[in-house]
C-alpha cells in the first residue's frame, strides 16, 4: 500500500512524467535485467526469457491529467491549459501545485462568490477558459518570479484507505497500471521475456505507447489501466456494467471499436488464465475511452494486443476511487496468463 499511495501522490502531468520514471527505475531495479529511459521517456524493463521464447510488452502509462500555466495577468492570476481530458465543473475551488523551476507553487482555481452570482449564472457550467489560479501575487512581476509560462499544475489531493478494501487518491488514472506493471515483473516466474515499459504522454494522445513498440515490436502486448465503474449513484446499469470487487476488466472492445477490438488469441490467453486458477474477471465492452492498446495494437505489421483495467469510480478527479482487491486480483490474473506461456 506504501508504495500505491507514492504513486498516487507523485507528480506526473503528460510530457512531466520524471518522479514516476524515477520510481519505475527504483522498484523495478533488482527485478529486470535490463532497465532504460529511451528518447521519448518512456521506461523499459526487460526480464530476459529463454531463447526462442515469445516476448510480451505490459504497457502502463505514467502520466496523468493537469494544468499548464498559459498566462499571467497583471494583477498577478494564473490562466492555464487542460493537459487531458477534464471535466470544467470539476475544476472550480480546486486546490492545485504549480510546479515551477524554483520549487512547487501552491494556488486555488478561484471563483465568484455566489452572494454576487446573477440566478442566470448559477446553473451555467464555467470554462476553464474563463478559470484563473490565486497564487498571492500582487502583481505579474512578483508572480513570474514565483511561476513560469509552461510549469505544469497538479491538483492537491491526499491518499485515503477507505473500507472494504477501497482505496482513494488523484491519479489512480494510471498510477493503478504502473503499480500492477511493476508487481508482475516482481512475480512472474516464465520462459517467455517480459518487457515491462512505463509509457509518457497516454492522456494526450497514446504517443509513448507508439514509439516504445515499434522499438520493441514483441509477440503480444497487454495494456494495463483502469476502467469506469459503473456501481455507484448517475450510471444505469446497461451504460457502465462493471464493478468494483468483481475483478479486473478484460477489454473486448473500446471506444465503440475505434480503439482496439481484442483478437480471439489474446482473449483467451487472459480468460483461460483466469478460469484455471478462478481468479475473478469481468468482461468489458465499451463505447467510451481507449489505451494504449490501441496504439500498441496498430504497430508495424500489427501486434496481438488485449487491454486489462481495474474498475475506478470518478477517473478523472483528484478522489478516484478503487478497490486494492481489484488490483492484486489484476497482478495474479496477468502473472498466470505469463507463467503459461
């Protein structure tokens, strides 16, 4: 659990993911027999197999969702960029770090307050366009000295064990991936050589997920991520029907086939896994995101690609929440699909 809540509480803004590189690199040191950073960022961990063995590509981005200063105003606020997908309303009164070449900056998305709200705006949904960071500056000169044009911006949040195994904390999109990445290297016991690779810039258009295959171009890739839950209040049953503490999601299909539609091969390499030790799964089939699956899947003359998720509620937000059941259930499914190689 020490680990998963460093993870969370790490910095990691698409194109800034180096303290996540930097754990990859610690954890995975003593497990690999070969650990690198290549050009794009992306960390690659290779467990050598035998010779003549397949080779297996786990995939699990490092980056998340965040701000990036694009402005400051002479009175010394913050304009800034969405880096991923964000929901507006979600940002208004957030707490959020600036991470600036002086150290982190901390700051608050302000807003008007609602005893001068006009009713007319009370129920309209503010732009991040139209968002601005406090800082405490006075003025845009004491501001540049504190934040840069281009620092990027996380949101604070804090890690929580919840009951029930459930766990809470920003970030689990896909800090939850890395995590289940690195316990698999750390266990499997196989034949076959395992590249486990922690990709950069998922959130913003699958791009180390891209690169890093066609370097490693190996028989088969899992994608490693997490998946909406559908248990909780707003979601009916048909739209979201995995849940929490069923299992890891196997991914048939995602974002209504535009991403990746999983090979035969590859879904029944997982299911078998999971039906010969009855370790818990759910099968998914989605109109919403993709991975990077669906980069990894498309590389060179194509790669069998399958993408296992752990069921999250409110991905995207500062207090996503996931059970820590799900995730070891994940590492064993995985570990025993490898081990059967």
């Amino acid at each position: 659990m020490k680990l998963m809540k460093e993870l969370s509480l790490a910095s990691g803004v698409s194109g800034f993911e180096e303290d996540i590189a930097t754990i990859l690199k610690r954890e995975l040191k003593n497990h690999s027999d070969d650990i690198e950073e290549d050009r794009m960022g992306n960390v690659i961990a290779t467990k050598k197999g035998e010779k003549g063995a397949p080779c297996i590509m786990l995939a699990s981005h490092m980056d998340e969702i965040g701000l990036m200063v694009r402005y400051i105003d002479k009175e010394g606020f913050v304009k800034f960029s969405t880096i991923g997908g964000i929901n507006d309303q979600m940002l208004i009164n957030q707490a959020v770090t600036i991470h600036g070449e002086n150290g982190k900056v901390n700051g608050v998305i302000g807003s008007k307050p609602p005893h001068i709200t006009k009713a007319s705006e009370k129920d309209k949904v503010i732009k991040a366009e139209d968002m601005f960071i406090d800082i405490g500056a006075c003025s845009d000169e004491e501001a540049c000295k504190m934040v840069s044009i281009g620092d990027p911006i996380t949101f604070k949040s804090y890690f929580e064990e919840y009951s029930n195994d459930l766990i809470m904390g920003k970030a689990l999109d896909n800090r939850v991936g890395c995590y289940v990445m690195m316990e698999v290297l750390k266990r499997v016991k196989t034949r076959a050589t395992v590249y486990g690779v922690g990709t950069v810039q998922e959130e913003v258009g699958l791009k180390g997920a891209r690169t890093s295959a066609y370097k490693l171009n190996p028989d088969m890739a899992i994608a490693l991520d997490v998946t909406l839950s559908g248990d909780h209040p707003g979601i009916k049953p048909d739209e979201v029907p995995v849940k929490i503490g069923k299992g890891p999601a196997i991914v048939l299909v995602d974002a209504g086939g535009r991403g990746i539609i999983t090979p035969k091969l590859i879904r029944d390499f997982l299911t078998e896994a999971g039906d010969k030790k009855e370790i818990d799964y759910q099968i998914e089939v989605s109109d919403g995101g993709t991975t990077d699956g669906t980069a990894i899947h498309l590389t060179k003359e194509g790669i069998p690609t399958g993408v296992v998720s752990v069921p999250t509620r409110y991905i995207h937000t500062p207090v996503s929440v996931c059970s820590f059941k799900d995730i070891e259930t994940t590492i064993n499914l995985i570990v025993e699909a490898i081990n059967s190689l």
